[in-house]
C-alpha cells in the first residue's frame, strides 16, 4: 500500500510533462485546376484563393453562380454556367462548369 501511495504522486508529476500540440487552424481548402473550356473560364484557376469579388464582372459565360457555403443548389448541368464555390471568408475555392 505503501508503494501505491508513492506512485500516484509519481504518475501524476509525470503526466503533467505530457507536451501539448496545438491543432492548426485550416486554411482554404484549394481544389485542382479543372477544365473551364467548355463555360468560357479558361484561366480563371489562378483566382482560387482570391475573393469572390476578383471574378470578371462578365466573360464568355452566359451565368455566374457563386456558391456559398450552406447554399442550396440545383443538380441541373448548365454547360456554359461558371460555378464558384466560395469558402466562409468569401475566396473562391473552386471554379468549375455546369
């Protein structure tokens, strides 16, 4: 019994030199360059993480949709339609047709 007294304070002297690793914070999440030919982007990939705002106000596009997060959004393909999809701070995480 003795021994098991002399242990706890043991146990917990060297619990407390456990090293804590902060959890890094999460940056945008960056999607790969996808083939923008066929609604007009070409070249609008170098935008991902930038904001929204940075997109051409007009293009060879017929429809710009910018996807929030928690947006709603149809299934329907639109070929000429560019989707941004944005992240919480506004930069566009990824662009692609449809």
């Amino acid at each position: 019994m003795r021994i098991l007294t002399h242990l706890i304070p043991l146990t917990l002297t060297l619990s407390a030199c456990v090293a804590v690793v902060p959890t890094p914070i999460p940056g945008p999440v960056v999607a790969p360059a996808a083939d923008l030919t066929q609604c007009g982007g070409n070249g609008l990939y170098v935008l991902v993480g930038h904001p929204a705002t940075s997109l051409p106000d007009s293009g060879t596009w017929s429809y710009l949709r910018v996807i929030k997060p928690g947006t709603v959004v149809t299934m329907d393909y639109v070929a000429n339609r560019l989707n941004a999809r944005v992240d919480p701070m506004g930069r566009i995480v990824s662009l692609t047709c449809g």
